[in-house]
C-alpha cells in the first residue's frame, strides 16, 4: 500500500471514529484482579495486547499488583476459566459498568459552568477566557500550540506580583480522567474568589500556572464515541489511534511500564514527543521551569500522592526524603477532610512502573524540585466515571491537601 492510500484509510477511519455511535458498556462486569505470579502476569500482557472486548483500567506491568479489568458479556465464560485456570484471585466491582457511566452527569445539566456536572473543551475554553476578562490584572492565557485536530492548547496564569515561586498544574492529559480537569477548574476559581485567608495567601504569594486541558482531542473522543479512551488521537498504526501522553515524555521513554504495540491504552508513541500535545507542553514548560518550585500531575484515580521517579523504585531523587514528608502532610490534611485515605510514595513503589512521565520529565530534565502526581477519588467502585456529585468534595479536599503541602514545603525550604 503506497503512502496516499494509507493517510486516505487513516483519514476514513478517523472520520468514521467521530460520527461513530457512543460506545455502551451493558452488562460488562468490573473486577479487580490481583497478580500473585509471572504466570499469570504474562497472560494479562498478553490480553492487554489482544484485549478483544477487554478493557484494562490499569497496566499489567509486574506482580504484586492489583488491577482494574472491564470483562464484556461475551467473554464471561473464558475469564472464569482463565482465572480458575491460573488459580488467579479476583473480586467483582460492577456487574453494569454502564449503570456507572449512565450515573454519572446529572439527568439535567447546569445552565451556567460550574462543578456539578462535567463540560467540554469548548465550555472550558469558554470560561477561562470571561475569567480572564473578568481578572484581567491577575489572570493571563497563553494558546501554547494545537492539538492533532487542531483544537487550541491553553495555559493560563495566575500572578498578583512579580517574583512570586511558581506551582504548575497540568491536568487531564489521559482522556477518560475527567475529574483531574473538573478539579483544576474549581482550584483555580478558588484561587480567584475565596476569602479563606489560607486560600488568599496562596493566590496572592504563588503564581500558579494551570493546564486544564492537556488532551482535549481525547477527551472529546471519551465524551462522544468511548468514555473509556485514554490516549490521543493521532493515527498510531493502520488499525489503531492514538499514543499515551505520559509515556511520550523524552526522559527514559520506554524504560518500563509502556508498550510498543501500537493498540495498547499505554503505547509510549514511535519515538518520545511524537504527539503534538506533549511536545508542545514540553515547550511551554521549558520557557517557564527557571520559574516552576512545584509541578502537580492530575490524574484518577486510586486515592495516591506519587513522587519520582516511575521508571525506578529506587529512591534517586536526593530530596527523597524530603517528598515524603510533603506527601505525608498533604495526605493527612485530605484525610481530614472527608476522610479520604490516599496512599503516598514512589510511583513504581506503591503503584507501578512508568516512563516517559510528565512528572519524570519536569523532574529529570528542568530539575523541578518537587513533582508530584495526584490520582484523584476513587479506589474502584467508580473508577474513571466519578459521579458529578463529587468533584466539589473531591476539589475542597485536594484543595485543603495544597494548603498543607505549601506550608510543609514552605518549612523545609522550598519556597
């Protein structure tokens, strides 16, 4: 097949991806699935490569491990005898999946913008720039490139006074994670609004840099045709779409925890920033990380704080100590909150491997002191559809989290 033919066949598929009908979950069941052995982590590899109707909410990438898999009805019969077989233990989350996803906006939505329901890349768009008009002495937007379907990417910035330290949010850069935009949103109106004197210092002593949107073809593509997509939508291979963003960062790309197959939710691209969106992030940042003391990842879900690096479980960096104990206050003030219990440490450590992070990068390449990432509510009953209903809940105690993370790294001399 020449080259014309090929971009034509891509270019039919994409066309015919859009206007494709939304994908329904009916009667797909969820599990949790633990990985006891080589054996049977082999085996979900393999099935991640060849899902055939699966869904994996998380990576197969080691043992002792547990994940999230989505089994379509009709596969039932072969995952039992494929668990039975390896002796394989597991534990049904939702036996409709599309219950979930049909339970999470409300039957009505919202008038006006606000955190009751989720909204678009355009309504977000939107309400960032009558923010900046609105603040237009605090507030500032930069459209730092575009995405492949040439939708704007947008920065914003938040600064009452020169030479304040910089804190750096970049959210929703996996498709399906919607409550990381959702609470960055709410952050920054917080940061804009509230009388709360810890919340004023903070808007008032720190500039804050927000990327809301970082993936917003993706998360178009969730909105409208699979609420489960995870990666970009650039053509990857003949048959599949799309590279993970946090695996196409040019530091130790492909040093574990991605995938060379094409189809794969974590395929780490054909080479590092091969993606329009990482790339230009990546240019972005490099034009403000002289300026950058903390960089937060947002992402869901699990209810964890993870520090570097995600391609080790080593310790490397030399203020490790120093990010737990950062961690560890900013758990403690989420906890106080509502009661929501996160888990903190190294990423490969408490979670699993990764590379070719956004976190690892900023970290590895600018030197950024502290990088964290934040894997928003839950633990697995929802999953990537949160309900509506607690994004507020989930932003006030993330929000209570940031408070005491600055005081804390404050004390230890980060700012």
């Amino acid at each position: 097949m020449n080259r014309a033919c090929l971009v034509l066949l891509l270019v039919a598929a994409a066309v015919c991806s859009v206007f494709a009908e939304q994908a329904r979950f009916d009667n797909y069941r969820v599990y949790e699935v633990f990985i006891a052995s080589e054996q049977q982590l082999e085996v979900l590899q393999y099935l991640e490569d060849h899902p055939d109707g699966y869904i994996f909410w998380d990576m197969p990438v080691q043992t002792n491990m547990a994940l999230e898999l989505v089994v379509p009805p009709h596969k039932y019969a072969d995952f039992e005898e494929l668990t039975n077989r390896l002796n394989m233990k597991t534990r049904l989350m939702t036996s409709n999946f599309q219950e979930l996803v049909d339970n999470e906006r409300p039957a009505k939505s919202p008038r006006n913008f606000g955190w009751t329901d989720y909204y678009s890349t355009a309504q977000i768009h939107a309400w960032l720039n009558e923010m900046v008009q609105r603040y237009p002495g605090v507030l500032s937007s930069t459209v730092y490139g575009k995405s492949f379907e040439g939708r704007d990417l947008v920065a914003v910035k938040l600064s009452h006074k020169a030479n304040n330290p910089g804190i750096f949010i970049e959210a929703n850069i996996h498709a399906r994670e919607w409550i990381s935009s959702a609470t960055a949103t709410w952050l920054l109106n917080e940061l804009l609004t509230s009388t709360n004197s810890a919340v004023v210092d903070l808007a008032q002593n720190y500039d804050w840099y927000f990327i809301v949107m970082a993936n917003p073809d993706g998360y178009e593509f969730s909105r409208d045709s699979n609420r489960m997509w995870r990666k970009t939508r650039q053509p990857s291979s003949i048959l599949c779409f799309g590279t993970d963003p946090n695996r196409n960062y040019n530091y130790n790309w492909r040093n574990g925890g991605s995938s060379t197959n094409a189809c794969s939710d974590t395929f780490s691209g054909e080479t590092a920033f091969s993606e329009p969106e990482t790339l230009a992030m990546a240019n972005y940042y490099a034009t403000i990380a002289d300026k950058i003391n903390v960089q937060f990842s947002f992402h869901s879900y699990g209810q964890y704080l993870l520090t570097p690096y995600g391609f080790t479980g080593a310790p490397a960096p030399a203020n490790n100590a120093h990010l737990q104990q950062i961690a560890a206050a900013t758990a403690s003030a989420i906890q106080a909150t509502y009661g929501t219990r996160y888990t903190y440490g190294n990423s490969a450590q408490v979670l699993y491997v990764t590379s070719g992070s956004t976190n690892d990068y900023f970290m590895g390449v600018h030197g950024t002191k502290l990088a964290f990432t934040f894997e928003f509510r839950d633990t697995g009953s929802s999953g990537f559809v949160l309900p509506a209903a607690q994004i507020i809940p989930n932003a006030q105690e993330t929000l209570n989290g940031l408070i005491a993370f600055v005081a804390e790294a404050k004390a230890l001399g980060y700012f």
